[in-house]
C-alpha cells in the first residue's frame, strides 16, 4: 500500500466509572413514575366524575380539561425530562436528582393549581423549569467532557 494514500487517525476513546451518587438519578426517574401514574389516576377519577367516555380527549367541562391537560403536558414534556436527568446524571449526579426531585414537585404544584379549573394556577408550578435548565447545563457538560471540549 503507498504511504501516501494512507491516512491514521486515532479516535480518542474515553473510559467511564459511574458514579455511585447516580444511584440517586435512578431513584428520581422511579419517583418520577409514580407522579406520572398519579396523575393519571386523578384523569381516570374526572372521567367517571365528568362523565367523560373513552376515546373522548376533552370535554365541555373546564375541570376535566384542566386535568387533563395536567398530565398531557407533563407527558409532553417526560420524555426531555428524562434523557436530561439520566445523561446529566453521569456528570453532575447530586445536581441532577436534586434537580429532578424538584421537577417532580413542580409537576405536582403544576396539577394541583391547574385542577382547581383556574388555568392561571398551573403556573404555581412553573419553578420547574428552573430545574430543567440545571439539567440541561449538566448534560451540556457531560457531552462538552466527553468531546475533550473543556
């Protein structure tokens, strides 16, 4: 083969010990099930309560929609929630189950003002995001790490 026709290239590869704090990242992902599952008991309660049939998303009853929406948006946003926490987690894994146990109870705080019918309550809640930022900056930094960036 010509040596001029050859290119070497050597990937840096990086070795990973996970931290025994993440065990804690693992807790609040469980944790975050169960809020999830709560509140969809409390939307399977409205159904029989507001007389809501299966496969009717919304009804004309501002509770049942308020509930609704609670968990809608809570699943809309589980999935980013979750990534962040659990890849965060490998950096930052005290910052990251803090961070996450705070997103759970904001999830609370978010159903419990929206349930009352009052759409503006849900924002009792909005101290959540807060909580992601965190997240996310740690995740940032994981990858940043991982690429040799800083």
């Amino acid at each position: 083969m010509n040596p001029s026709y050859t290119h070497t290239h050597k990937k840096k590869q990086s070795a990973m010990e996970i931290p025994a704090e993440y065990g804690y990242c693992i807790l609040v992902a469980v944790l975050s099930i169960f809020v999830v599952a709560w509140k969809s008991v409390q939307v399977g309660k409205a159904r029989k309560k507001y007389n809501v049939m299966y496969p009717t998303m919304y009804s004309d009853n501002n509770v049942f929609n308020c509930i609704q929406r609670a968990h809608q948006n809570t699943l809309e946003n589980y999935s980013t929630f979750l990534t962040l926490l659990l890849l965060g987690g490998l950096y930052h894994p005290v910052i990251c189950a803090i961070s996450g146990i705070v997103f759970c109870a904001a999830r609370v705080s978010y159903a419990l003002g929206y349930y009352t019918g009052d759409p503006q309550k849900r924002m009792n809640g909005g101290y959540g995001n807060f909580a992601l930022l965190a997240l996310l900056y740690s995740t940032l930094r994981f990858a940043t790490a991982q690429l040799g960036w800083f």
